[in-house]
C-alpha cells in the first residue's frame, strides 16, 4: 500500500503522486509520513519536501508558507511557493 501525495503551490501542482516515504520540514521540526500514520495538521516551513516514490525514485521541491494534512492514506501539502528541484 501506498501514500497518495498532492503538493500544491498558490499557483500550480507541482507533484501527485504514489509515494513510500514523505519528509517534510514543519515549524515543529521534520516529520515523516509512511501509509498508517496517523491523522496531522501541520504548518508548513520553508525547507524540503523529500518524496521517495513507490518505485524508489526520490522527489526533492523546495517549498515554504503554506500547511499540511494527512488523512487516512492521502497526504495533502499545500504551499504559498513550491518549486520542483528533482
């Protein structure tokens, strides 16, 4: 099973995706999301979001001013500026 990931900017999605591991940088330090974790609502700091794709491919995007929210399987990450590194 995998996370279904959505990383939006203010001005377009920047990655959807299947995912094995998320970390992302919040105002409480790093957090990493594998399927199962448990519900979160979290601002977002400006930092790495840091995807690891099912097939093992690893997805970097810079992002900051925005929040995220995990619920069930789906992580939702939503940021004023996001841009795609890798």
């Amino acid at each position: 099973m995998a996370l279904t990931v959505t990383l939006v900017s203010a001005e377009e999605e920047v990655w959807h995706g299947e995912a094995s591991l998320v970390v992302a940088k919040t105002v409480e330090g790093e957090i990493g999301f594998m399927t199962g974790h448990e519900p979160v609502l979290a601002i977002l700091a400006e930092g790495q979001v840091r995807i690891t794709e099912t097939s093992g491919t690893k997805v970097i995007v810079s992002a900051q001013d925005g929040f995220l929210s995990m619920e069930g399987d789906e992580l939702t990450i939503v940021a004023g500026h996001a841009t795609l590194e890798s």
